[in-house]
C-alpha cells in the first residue's frame, strides 16, 4: 500500500522535518514489530516514510487494508489523515511507484523472481519535459551556456537514479537529448549543411569515452554530459534500526560515509579536487561541504548549480613565487582578486592568517 499523508506546515524546508516529527510512530500503530537483531519480524507489515509519503509492504491484500484503517485511526486522531487519491493498494507483480521509483517484481521465464527499481514514467516525462522547456528557452544562445545550464540538470537528474536499474531509461533519456539538441541547432543555423555542424559543434571532448557525437565548446573544451556516464552504484541498506543520532554507532556512520563514493563532477574539477585534497588552497577549508547529499533530482539538480556556482579556478603565487591554477571557493577568488594574498602553508599543515599585500 502506498499513500500519503495530508497535512499543512508552514516553513518550506522544515516541512519534512515537522512531517517525520509528526509521524513518529506511524510504525507502530501499522503493526510492524522488530526482533532483537532489529529486523522486522516473520509476518508483520513493513512501513517506509518519507516526510508525507510513505509504503507499507504487506504480505496479503487483507493486511494491507487492516494496515490502512490502522494508519487512518492514528492520523485521524492527530488531525491528519491519508490523501485518498493518492493512496491505493498495488500488488508487487502490478509496481508501484514512490519516490519516483516505480517498484515491481518481474517472474521471468527461467524460474524465481526478480524485483527491480526503475525510473518511474512520470519522473522520466517530468525530466522530458524540462529538458524541453530549458532548450528551448536557450534559442539564443551559444553552445557553451547551453552546456552550462543543462549539465547540472542532466548530473543531478541522473545521479539521483543511479542506486536503480536505470540504464535504459537513461539511454531513453539520451536520445531524446538528442532530438532537443538536434532542433536547437537547426534553429540556430537553418541554412547551414549538417557536415558544418558536426564539424563545429560534435566530436570526441571526453576523452575518457570513444564517442564523437559529444556537444562541445572548442574555445573552452566544455562538453555536455549524458545519461549514461553516470555509472550505477546498488544501495547499501542500513543494518537493522541503526540511526544516525545514536551515539554509540558513530563508528558505524562514520564508516558508511567513508565508503560512499563520491558525487561524479566534470573530470577537470574532480582531479583538481583530488590534487587539492579537496581543500580550498586559499582558505583552508572543504571546497564542498560533507553533510547529508540531496533526496530527490531537484535538490540534485541545485546541488550541482551551486557547485560551479561556489567554486571558481585562478592563479594563485605561493611563497616561493611559484604560480599555479587552483581551484577555489568563488568567494575567496574574489577577496584574492582585490589585493588579498594566499594563505602560507607550514610543513606542519597550518596555515597562516590572509594577509593584505
């Protein structure tokens, strides 16, 4: 059973938090009982929440109606209750779709089963139609601010689905990139023949790819990323009920995050980083903050904006005169840039404070 809860909170960002506050214990009162390892006991439903949706896996229709007028009790007398279109009762062989994944168990024909985690179609068509609406509003421009805005959209978009079996429908995606990029250029240049705009717009910029159909800037190198670079990385579950905020499994998050691979970034900025540890050489601080990464493509989406939005490269002279392309926070450039010299580094890793020349 999928549903969501309807419910008004003020504070856009705070909205999920209150949400997950609100629905504590939701868990409970569906009957979902755990055993001593903190898994979920032979039998019992299964309840997954996200703010204001949520699952329940159940192991026959009667549960998952039982389950449903359990849940409905419970919010009602918090005030809440479930969003009735939204909420229906799916059978795992029919999918269903949450988090716009659409979940479903395949039987196929040598025997056993299958359940594989998909792309849902209306998160493949709202990616669709948003990478129509953005080239079409690009008309006017030049290949390189069309590589600026849509390769954000394209990392974050498929970053977000890499945990799933996402590899055709990012092959869909590509080609119907492709089809938009094809009508942005024929706009650009009518009368043009298409040996003059394979010649001037398409070749092999990755070069970590044997593939020549690649959109690029030839003044800069830039070049639009596609789909199916994004490598795909399955999901290591949690174990049991372990939280985040539980002091005595730090060791446990701290090696969980530790293992994480990670985001994939452009491979300029991502050797720079390397080359940097990951440092701003001008502040010392992390070029990219290590918090909780995005939840869903828009926040994504946003997350690799900011990224060329917060970071920048220019050249930086150390003590010894040496001067070197760095990347930095976009920040600290401009305090640089207007008579600010770099912070020195000791052998021993401290830095001094910036100083005015």
């Amino acid at each position: 059973m999928t549903g969501r809860v309807v419910a008004k909170c003020v504070g856009g960002v705070i909205s999920p938090l209150l949400l997950n506050i609100a629905l504590q214990g939701m868990e409970e009162a569906a009957g979902v009982e755990y055993d001593y390892r903190g898994m979920v006991k032979a039998g019992c439903p299964t309840v997954i929440t996200y703010a204001d949706d949520f699952v329940a896996l159940c192991h026959s229709r009667e549960q998952a109606q039982a389950v449903q007028a359990k849940v409905d009790t419970w919010l009602a007398e918090r005030g809440l209750t479930l969003n009735k279109e939204k909420t229906a009762i799916r059978h795992v062989d029919d999918g269903f779709d949450f988090l716009s994944f659409t979940i479903r168990r395949y039987h196929p024909k040598g025997g056993g089963t299958k359940v594989l985690t998909r792309p849902s179609k209306e998160a493949l068509a709202r990616i669709r139609r948003g990478n129509a609406e953005s080239l079409r509003s690009l008309r006017g421009a030049n290949v390189a601010a069309v590589i600026q805005v849509m390769n954000p959209r394209i990392r974050g978009q498929a970053y977000y689905f890499r945990n799933g079996a996402s590899k055709e429908a990012y092959q869909s995606l590509d080609e119907h990139l492709w089809q938009l990029i094809y009508k942005w250029i024929r706009h650009r240049h009518p009368h043009r023949s298409w040996k003059w705009v394979v010649n001037r717009y398409f070749g092999p910029f990755n070069s970590d790819r044997n593939d020549r159909w690649v959109l690029g800037d030839r003044t800069s190198g830039a070049y639009l990323h596609k789909y199916a670079w994004t490598p795909i990385v399955r999901h290591a579950p949690v174990t049991g009920r372990n939280s985040p905020d539980d002091p005595d499994l730090a060791r446990y998050w701290s090696d969980r995050r530790r293992r994480r691979k990670p985001p994939q970034l452009a491979k300029s900025r991502l050797s720079a980083m390397r080359a940097q540890d990951g440092t701003c050489p001008l502040c010392g601080l992390p070029l990219l903050l290590d918090g909780d990464p995005p939840d869903s493509p828009s926040q994504w989406e946003h997350w690799y904006a900011a990224v060329g939005k917060v970071t920048t490269y220019t050249d930086i002279t150390d003590s010894e005169n040496r001067t070197k392309h760095r990347l930095v926070h976009t920040g600290c450039a401009r305090q640089h840039g207007d008579g600010t010299r770099p912070a020195r580094t000791s052998r021993t890793g401290t830095r001094a404070p910036l100083r005015r020349a």
